[in-house]
C-alpha cells in the first residue's frame, strides 16, 4: 500500500478538494522555441481549495471588481502588460497603478487557496527525449495533467478528501484529450515507466478513480478561474527567476502546496518542475519523469 493511501470510504458526499486548472505557455515540444529570460516553459496548474472555502474565495474576487469597476475577467498577460481591458494602467497615475496592484496582491493572498502546479521546461524536454522518442513524444500536456492530478489525489487522500477538477476551456481537440487523459487515469493509472517512477511512490488506480471524482470545463469567466491564472504564472516564473516579486509574496505568505508539506512529501506532492538543468536555470535542479517504454502519441 502507497504510503500515501489511507482507507477508502465509498461515499460522493464526503468533504471535497476543488482543483482549478489553467495553462500557461505552448504544451507542444517542437513549436519554435523562445529565447528570453522570462523562460520557456509549458505548465498546467493553479490552485486548490476546499470546496466549503468557494463562497469566500468568490466574495473576495467579487469585492475586488467592485472596488474597481471590474466588469471583465481577470487575465493574467492582460494585466502585465497593461492592455485591452486593461490598458488603463499605462495612463493612470504612478500612484493609482500601485493602489491596483497592491489591491490585487492582497485580495490573492487572501483567498483560502494553495497554488500548485506541474511546469516543464520546454528546452529541457526536447533536449532530453528528441533523441530517445523523437516524433513519438507526447505533448507536454499530457504529462504536466498526468502529474498534477495524482499528486493533488495524494494531497486529497493525506485529507482524507475527494477533488473535482475544473479545467479552463480550450480547443475541442485539446478539451478532449484532457477528457481521455483523466479516464485512463482513472481506469489505468500513471502513464510513466513504473521502473523509473517508483520513486514516486505512484498511486494504485483504484486509489486514483476513487479520489478524482469528476472533470469539468470552465469558461474564464469563472472566479476561481481567474484566481487559478493569476497564481498559475508566478509558479512558472519563479523556477527562472527567484526573485520575481509576486512569486515572492505568494511564497512568504505560505500560500504555495509545498508549505503545507512536510519536507519528506515535497517532491512527492509538491509543484513539480521537469527537465530543468543547473546550468541554464540559476543552479537549480529538478528530477524528470519519463514517457513509458514504449512511447505512445496523445
């Protein structure tokens, strides 16, 4: 048994974790690859909450629209770069732009949430399994989601709890491979070679189909959506730049899985960031995970 497994009580009504998903970056190996020191990366994630914690994660992100006048979604490149809807900000005044931020910092730093994530360096990838797999490796995609359930399921099942996924819509294609990414996960467990993830301690499927209740899509007009984008990017940018400010302040805060974890559980349930090197990335190393021996296309 998992050292992550505890007993399993065959009920639907039990407290419940609720997983909200947002993408970040481009989940396919070969597409032109950037070089900019923002990073380049694919990663599937956002936050985790308790399904009794919503109410006051939507009152919050209500209250901060209303002191603004907020009538659009919350987009994460939009308020960055200060356009579209969000274009305001380059005329504003210094000391109205700062209110902004400040505000919105504060209103993500009080939501009831744990950021968490999968995020996989996109150079690293292809340099790692072109050789090996070449046109037969899988989109990243399939990876970061394979990855961040099961550990968001062992999370649940150290709670004692279940998790709804709530994924952000895409393109029909990449909504149905999702939708097929989580059955097999259900009914077959981790796509990985079972030699090379042992060390994971991966979870047996009954496990896996009895903590990953359901899937469902979004529109990024759901709160907790736009809550998942906003905290989603911070955890990418942080692997390539440490000091990245609101990086920074979701990890001083403790508002990341990782610090609810005990040291042991970490690289078992924390954020997962793959095919980082020491030498391009500031040092900091990061263990992989491998495609099944025998690769397959997603």
């Amino acid at each position: 048994m998992s050292a992550f497994t505890q007993p399993m009580i065959d009920s639907t009504s039990r407290s419940l974790f609720n997983l909200y998903v947002d993408d970040s970056g481009t989940r396919h190996p070969d597409r032109v690859l950037v070089e900019a020191h923002k990073g380049d990366w694919f990663a599937l994630g956002g936050v985790l909450l308790k399904a009794d914690d919503e109410v006051e994660a939507r009152q919050l992100h209500q209250a901060f629209c209303a002191r603004w006048a907020i009538t659009v979604p919350l987009h994460s490149v939009k308020i960055r770069h200060r356009n579209a809807e969000f274009a305001w900000l380059k005329s504003a005044p210094s000391e109205r732009v700062q209110e902004f931020y400040k505000d919105l910092t504060d209103t993500l730093l009080a939501m009831p949430v744990l950021g968490h994530g999968c995020v996989i360096d996109r150079p690293g990838y292809r340099a790692r399994y072109f050789e090996r797999y070449g046109r037969q490796r899988w989109d990243l995609c399939k990876t970061a989601f394979s990855v961040l359930c099961e550990r968001v399921a062992k999370f649940a099942a150290l709670h004692d709890r279940r998790v709804n996924i709530f994924v952000e819509e895409s393109d029909p294609r990449s909504d149905r491979l999702i939708r097929t990414y989580f059955k097999k996960l259900r009914t077959e467990g981790m796509p990985f070679d079972k030699m090379n993830s042992s060390q994971y301690q991966p979870l047996a499927v009954s496990e896996l189909a009895h903590r990953l209740l359901d899937l469902k899509f979004k529109r990024k007009s759901s709160p907790l959506m736009q809550i998942a984008d906003l905290y989603l990017y911070p955890i990418c940018r942080e692997r390539y730049d440490p000091h990245y400010f609101p990086a920074r302040e979701l990890r001083n805060c403790r508002k990341l899985i990782d610090q609810s974890l005990g040291p042991e559980k970490i690289s078992h349930l924390g954020i997962k960031y793959s095919c980082f090197d020491s030498d391009s990335k500031k040092g900091l190393v990061s263990e992989t995970l491998q495609p099944a021996s025998k690769a397959e296309t997603s």
